[in-house]
C-alpha cells in the first residue's frame, strides 16, 4: 500500500516475515498434533520451535532455484534441524494446506483490526445521530423538498446499514474462517480429519467442510462481498454529506483545521475532501469483487490462477477499508452541522404541510373527494411555493375551501407543532435500531 493510505495496523500482517511465520506456526501447530496422535516421535514440535528462525532473504535466495515459495521456506527451516528432526517437517500436507491455512490467520488478524476500526466508527456516527434527533431537516425525495424529518434520522439510516454489514462480519468472523490440513486433493491420505480438527482449535477456527487441496474460494468471495457492501455504505453517507456540503446547500460542512487550504487560486474555498476521498476509495474497495468472484472458478477444483492476484489485492483491501474507516470516523467527529440553516429552511419553506393538511382535509371535509382535495393542496402549493410566503400556502388551501362551501378550518402550526408531527415517532425509530 502507498504511504499515503498505509493503516500501520494492517501492513505487518501482510508482510513476507510474516507470512511465512504464520506458515511455521501452521506447521508447529500439525507437529503438535501428529505427537498427540503418535504418528510421528514426541519432542520433535519443540525442539523445531526452539530451533527454527524465519530467514526471509534465505528463503527468497532457494526460491530463485526452486521456483516454489512453499518448498523454498520448508527447504530454510529443515536445513536448521538434524535430519532425524527435519524430515518429519511439512509431514503429510501439501503447500496449499500450509498457504491457505495461514491466509486464514492473516486474514482473521486482519478482520480484527477491521472490526475494531469499524465499531470507532459506529460510535462516532450514533453519538451524531443522537445529537441531532431532535433537530428538523427538511427530507428530500429525488433531491426535492419533501417533508420535515429528524436530521439524525437521517443519520440513523446509515448507521442501521452499517450495523447491518457489522453483524455480516462478525458472522463470517465466527464461522467461515476455515483450515485445511488434508493433503493432495483433499484426501488425507497421510493425515486424519482428527488431526486437522485438533489444530483448528488450537488456532480459533473452523475446518472446511470439503477442502480440493485448497479452501475454496467462495469463501473469499463471500467476504469481498460484505466488504463491497461496507464500501457502498461509506460512499452513501460520504455522497450525502458532499451534497449537504454544496455551497448552495450548505447545512454541513467538513472540519476545516488551521492552515488548510481548500484551493491553490481560490484562497475561500472549503473543499468535501475527505467525503471525495472516501468516494474514491469506495470504489477501489468493490473493484475487488471482480477479482474475488473470479477467482472462485478453477480449473478441476484447484489450481494456483487465483493466488497472484490475491497476493496483490488482499492486502490493499483490508488496508484501505481500515484507512477509510478511521478516516471517516475523524471526519464525523468533525463535521459542523449548521442546524440554524437546517432548521430555518424547515420554518420557511412553504408547503412542508402538504401531506399533513391533505389527511387532515380527508378527515374533515365530507363534500369533497381525495382527488378533489389532492388538487386544491397540490395548486396551493404550486402558488406558495411561486410566492415563498409560509403563511400564503394555508391561505391559499383556505380560501379555496370556502369558495367550495368548506368551513373547515386548517391548524395553524408552529415550530413545536412541527415536532409534534413529524418527529413524533423517532424516539421508536431510535429505540428500534439501539
């Protein structure tokens, strides 16, 4: 990953060092087993874990002739043992066991970061949510005024969503991080299912229920797929907040610190960089989808097409998801809502009533019809809207109805009657989602 996006927390996991200690830890745990099991001499595990020392650059001068990383690793830690000790090292499994299994541990250490990063996250967008619960907005519908509704409803939305692909995770955390330890083809011919069950508690995992000589990548797929989910959830609320962001919108605003300059000609601009941003890395994110998905077909069930662009696209992925979690997270603790502007545009706006006056005359009047009504409020609205004057659309509907023989007279509403009507069931809606 550039500098730029590194999450520090993330870049160790995938590097080469360890990597191939988590290959060595695969092979201690199976060493382990195989004693238990007396298949092999008891001792050996330990003096290879008191002996064996991961050497990178020595393993990268075997693979130049060897061609193969697994072997070339194998190859560096047995010529560190006596042979009596070594031959039993990588005893009855195939590379493939010892790679997927150890992507598993590195991917399981990566969702961990993940996840941590994320709930940071959930925080920061629920303690806005609850700020704002009480404050109108005013809802759009095809980027339209609608109606009033709680700003932190608005908010709560999202957070619902993201909620949504937490528990995803958590799920796949918990149930579809999986091992493999069952040689060629996935047939044990030298190793048992008991053996491979007895490491995967060892290592806080599953054993996958048919392994091909590789876990299948469905598996790998599946998660891509909530992560791409997760990506679309950060670029909804980042587009929402661009578009409250817009000069000629202008509820919200990102944080903007001391010595930022939004333009390098434009010395007022105050630029949605970060929701940009996060835009961008979205869809980096679900780019990988492709790859994932892809790499599920293999030739008769195994073959090694999906593992270069693994290599490259793993590591970036949880990177940057972790990069746009935290990023996100500063980002909400920052931004400046203006709820004067957000709620003023509440007041003044003049058919916000419209469906609430529309049931009330639907209650009320017995000589007209929905339709006749629908098209008293709707041409109300029309002029109102023409005239900008809050109190001109009641009036309008009003006189309308008397020269229709109508004595019903409309509530007039303020600010509190406001609330009263629209923000009357958020507390339920909070309550639901909390």
């Amino acid at each position: 990953m550039i500098p730029r996006y590194e999450a520090k927390a993330i870049t160790p996991i995938w590097s080469d060092e360890n990597k191939f200690k988590t290959f060595l830890q695969i092979e201690l745990e199976l060493l382990s087993a195989l004693e238990e099991k007396k298949m092999i001499p008891s001792g050996i595990s330990k003096t290879i874990r008191d002996t064996a020392k991961i050497n990178t650059a020595r393993i990268d001068e075997i693979e130049l002739t060897t061609r193969h990383d697994v072997i070339a690793f194998c190859t560096s830690i047995t010529e560190q043992l006596p042979t009596e000790i070594g031959k039993y090292f990588h005893y009855g499994v195939t590379s493939s066991d010892v790679i997927d299994s150890a992507l598993t541990l590195q991917i399981k250490a990566s969702l961990e970061v993940v996840m941590k990063s994320y709930d940071s996250f959930m925080e920061a967008l629920k303690l806005r949510a609850l700020e704002t619960k009480m404050l109108m907005t005013l809802g759009r519908s095809h980027g339209m005024y609608a109606e009033p509704m709680s700003f932190g409803q608005k908010l709560l939305g999202h957070y619902a969503e993201f909620k949504r692909r937490r528990e995803d995770l958590e799920h796949f955390y918990k149930n579809e991080l999986t091992i493999q330890l069952s040689g060629a083809v996935g047939n044990y011919t030298i190793l048992t299912p008991d053996i491979e069950e007895s490491v995967a508690k060892k290592l806080g995992v599953k054993v996958e229920d048919v392994s091909t000589q590789i876990i299948p990548r469905d598996r790998l797929a599946k998660l891509i797929s909530i992560t791409s989910l997760v990506a679309n959830a950060i670029e909804r609320l980042a587009v929402e907040i661009r578009h409250l962001h817009h000069s000629d919108v202008k509820e919200v605003a990102e944080g903007f610190r001391p010595g930022q300059k939004g333009s390098s000609t434009m010395p007022h601009k105050k630029n949605p960089i970060a929701s940009e941003n996060l835009t961008g890395l979205s869809r980096f994110l679900r780019s990988h989808l492709t790859l994932a998905l892809e790499n599920s077909i293999l030739w008769h069930e195994r073959d090694i097409s999906h593992s270069s662009a693994e290599r490259l696209y793993l590591p970036d992925h949880f990177g940057i998801l972790t990069y746009a979690l935290d990023r996100f997270t500063t980002t909400l603790n920052l931004l400046d809502i203006d709820e004067k502007v957000v709620e003023a545009k509440v007041l003044n706006h003049t058919h916000y009533l419209s469906s609430f006056y529309l049931h009330f005359l639907i209650k009320n009047c017995e000589s007209l019809t929905r339709e006749d009504l629908y098209a008293v409020v709707q041409a109300a609205s029309f002029d109102a809207d023409a005239k900008t004057n809050p109190q001109r659309f009641r009036d309008l509907i009003q006189n309308e109805l008397k020269t229709r023989k109508e004595t019903v007279t409309l509530p007039e509403v303020n600010a509190d009657g406001l609330r009263n009507i629209y923000l009357k069931s958020v507390d339920q809606i909070f309550n639901r989602v909390l």
